[in-house]
C-alpha cells in the first residue's frame, strides 16, 4: 500500500488531502480496522456547508454508529456514491485509494494546523 | 480487573480483537463478525463461553426449591432433558434467564449469565430459607465451548463422541471425552443444531484444539462475541440486559410460551405473571425489519403516528437475510399487529419500520 505523501489526519480519525483545488476527506486505515465490517455509510447532502469539527455523516459497523468529523470547513461538493450501495468498499480497497466526501475548503491552510501527518498520527494510535 | 478465561492465549494466537464484557476479557472478533456468521449458518463455529455461570442444585428438596423460582414448571423434564427458564421477582421481573438441566432426580444443573452470575447466587441464597438443598457455583471451576452450526454433530463424531451417544435437541449427557468428564447439552444460542460441552478449566485447551483441528475438514472457525449477537438476534432469541431486565416479565417479554400457566405449586411472581396472561399486558416486545435504509440500534425511539411508542432493545444487520432488524418494547394500547408500520428515530429523523414474525430465520433450536 502507497500512502499518498499529503495525508493529513485528525484525532477523530479522518483524514484530509488537497489535489487539483479540491479537498478528499476520508476515513484512516486504523478507524476502519477498528470498525470491522462496515455496512452502511450516510452521507451529507451535496452543496452543505460545515464548519470544522462538526458532524458531516455517519458509518456504522456490524456492532455499531459512529459519527464522522469534518477536519477541515468546507462545502460539500461531491459524495463517494459507490458506496451508498458498496459501503464494504472501505474494508477492501486501500484506506486512502476512497475518500468519502469532495469539500470546497475555505479556509485550508488555517484549519490543517492540528492535523498531523499519517505517520505521527499512525505512532500515535498504536 | 477484567477476568480472562482459560482460553485467552488461544485467543490472543488466533488474533481475536478482546473486548470487556460482564467483566471478561473477550474475543469480539476472530476475522469479520459477518464471515464468522454466515460460516455459522453454513459450516460450524466454536464459541468460548467460559464466561457463563454453572450453578448445581442438589439434595433432596432441590426440585420442590428450584418450583419456587420459576414460572416453568420443572417437574415436568425427566433426566437428561434441559428446560428454558426465567428467575423472576415478586412483580414478575426477569432476574435472569438460563437453561436448567435435569441430571438425575433431585440434582439439576444451571447455566446461567455471566452478566447475572452473583445476582442469581444471592437471589437463590436469599430464597433458600428451609429446603434442604445444596447450592454450588462451580464457575470458576467449569469453562464451557459451544459448537454450533449445521456440521457440528460431524464434528464432534471426529472428536471422538460418536453420533449414537450425541445427546437429542434439548438434553444433556454426562460422559468421559478427551479422558475427562464433561456435560454435552444439545443446546445454543444461534438457532443452528450443536453441542455446549461443559469441562474443568485445565483441560479446556486441549478440547478447543481438538475441535479446531477435526472441524477443519469441515471448514470450522472461532467465533467471537460479534457474531454471537447478531446469530441470537437473526434467532430471535432475547438478551438478558437488552430484552430481559427486572422491570420486564416474562408474558412482556414475549416468553409467554415458557410460562406454564397451569403450574399448581406457588413460585415468586406468579400473582403478576398470571394477571398478565390473563388480562394483558400494558408493553410488549416485538421484532421489526427496516424498511427505510438505516439500521436501528439499542435504546433509539420507537414511533407511531408521531408519537413515542417504545425503545428499541437490539438492533442491527441480518447477515442472513441482508436486511436490517431489531427488537423493541412498545405499549399494546395502539394494538399494533405483525405487518404494521412503526417508525424508528435515527439521529433525530424518522425511518420506517416494518413489525414481523419473532424467528427472522425460522429454525427451531431454543437455548441460551
């Protein structure tokens, strides 16, 4: 697995990374293994605005809901809809190969700031 | 401290995720709660269950002690044979539900809760007054492996307990395996056929690797506490804690076929209980399937026409069937009927629901 060199994550574990102006906000490797079977994902509407912090979906596992953090303030621009129907995707594929949501960010660069890399945050989490 | 069974380094070698529950460090997961599942249904699983209590009973007041405690009558299981049993309250409340087996007469075994283990000790204790029986909590003793699933009887005749001495659905069988003595019930918590097998806890290892080893050829796996609650859940079988409580009793709790209603002698609750299932109940437990795409969880609100109605006491996916179900309590006074519509509040949205038959599964196996 390649992880892609932007990644920048967040303690509620999501992650975030800029290409061509847009921002991809996903879910790490380790939250997923946490998780184990993921079977349902809900996702915001396209066009929502949330600032950082605050709640934009929901994935649940066999055992349980747990809620998903925007690491950075944006508007929503795109969902993942394969996984709509698919949400066993985030258990198959490479944990940065899905992203959940495109957001519009406002604010990037003011809002990174206490994201870490993917290598402090995976030292952090085992 | 979290209480570790006999098992946990085989566990730990398997690679299991460990979870706290009722005080035990516990496999949650092997590989995937739903591959484990289905292999269930499909093939077999091997459960540490460790965890539940093993209470004896003897001497010779022990039957006409143990008709005090329940709404079942017990004298009507002759030896061998297990009965499905609820501990209840003076207000009919569920103190426990358990499995009581007949060894011979005036000498009964129970298995009961990990989660209510001291709760029941004490409950009988308390209520032992003048019987002359003897009350021995042998859980720290005993561990005890279940194996369930459609291959299990298989299995267990490569293990070296043939077919012919496996005990019939619903009894029990004290015999030597592995050079030991063990209790083998025909009992489960899946709704698939297979084998509880109660053993001292030096030389449950070594059974739980000769059952791995020889169900390999029929694709055996370790299953952990995940699957064990949606397996439950898909049998509609209910949950002490989730379903049962001691606000609950049992004509509320749906286990209004267990009561034998025409037990002459007294037991704990059965003023209650028989007002209920004579008059009716004021709540009701029912089992419902999604019909919106959500999955409803414990302790989310039930609806109706907009009004609150109930609670959800289990939810969650159907491995089996690919829908999503759940259990709930919801009052009778809307007389609410197998295929009507309720609805479950998912954070804060309304998400239809569909009230169905109890069994999602329709197999007949009842145990604990």
């Amino acid at each position: 697995m390649t992880v892609k060199e932007n990644i920048l994550c967040s303690k509620s574990h999501e992650y975030v990374y800029e290409e061509n102006g847009s921002c991809y906000i996903g879910l790490t490797d380790y939250a997923i293994e946490q998780l184990g079977d993921i079977v349902f994902v809900e996702m915001p509407e396209i066009g929502t605005q949330y600032s950082k912090g605050e709640i934009f979906g929901t994935v649940e596992s066999v055992k349980a809901a747990s809620e998903l953090y925007m690491p950075v303030s944006g508007s929503v621009e795109a969902i993942n809809e394969e996984l709509i129907e698919k949400p066993e995707l985030l258990n198959e594929v490479d944990f940065n190969e899905i992203w959940l949501i495109k957001v519009s960010a406002e604010a990037f660069e003011q809002d990174i700031k206490d994201l870490v890399s993917y290598d402090s945050y995976k030292k952090e989490v085992e | 401290m979290a209480k570790r069974t006999f098992l946990y380094d085989e566990h730990i070698k398997a690679k299991a995720k460990i979870v706290d529950f009722a005080g035990w460090e516990m496999p949650v997961q092997y590989t995937s709660i739903i591959d484990e599942h289905n292999n269930v249904r499909k093939n077999a699983g091997l459960f540490d269950v460790s965890h539940m209590g093993e209470i004896f009973v003897s001497g010779k007041d022990a039957l006409a002690f143990l008709q005090t405690l329940f709404p079942q009558d017990v004298s009507k299981i002759s030896d061998t044979m297990a009965l499905y049993c609820q501990f209840t309250n003076e207000n009919g409340g569920i103190v426990d539900d358990l499995i009581v087996y007949k060894l011979k007469d005036n000498d009964y075994l129970l298995v009961v809760n990990a989660s209510r283990l001291d709760v029941d000790y004490d409950w009988m204790m308390l209520n032992k007054q003048n019987f002359d029986v003897a009350i021995e909590n042998k859980s720290d003793v005993y561990s005890m492996i279940a194996l369930q699933g459609p291959k299990s009887a298989e299995i267990l005749e490569q293990a070296g307990y043939p077919r012919e001495k496996q005990p019939k659905t619903f009894h029990i069988t004290k015999d030597m395996l592995i050079g030991e003595n063990v209790y083998i019930s025909r009992t489960g918590y899946t709704g698939e056929d297979g084998f509880e097998i109660i053993i001292r806890n030096e030389k449950v290892s070594e059974l739980w690797q000769l059952l791995l080893d020889k169900g390999q050829t029929f694709g055996i796996m370790p299953i952990g506490l995940g699957a064990r609650d949606t397996l439950r859940l898909e049998a509609a079988m209910s949950l002490y804690g989730n379903e049962l409580n001691e606000e609950t009793t049992p004509p509320e709790a749906g286990l209004k076929w267990t009561v034998d209603k025409d037990k002459k002698e007294d037991y704990i609750g059965k003023k209650v209980i028989q007002q209920q299932i004579q008059n009716g109940v004021q709540k009701k437990l029912i089992a419902f399937k999604m019909t919106d795409r959500a999955i409803a969880r414990h302790g989310y609100e039930i609806y109706h026409n907009n009004k609150k109605i109930g609670v959800v006491t289990s939810g969650g996916i159907s491995p089996t069937l690919n829908i999503n179900i759940g259990f709930g309590y919801i009052k009778t006074e809307n007389n609410l009927k197998i295929n009507d519509t309720i609805q479950i509040m998912i954070r804060n949205k309304l998400y239809n629901a569909q009230i169905t038959e109890k069994n999602f599964i329709h197999k007949h196996n009842k145990g604990n």
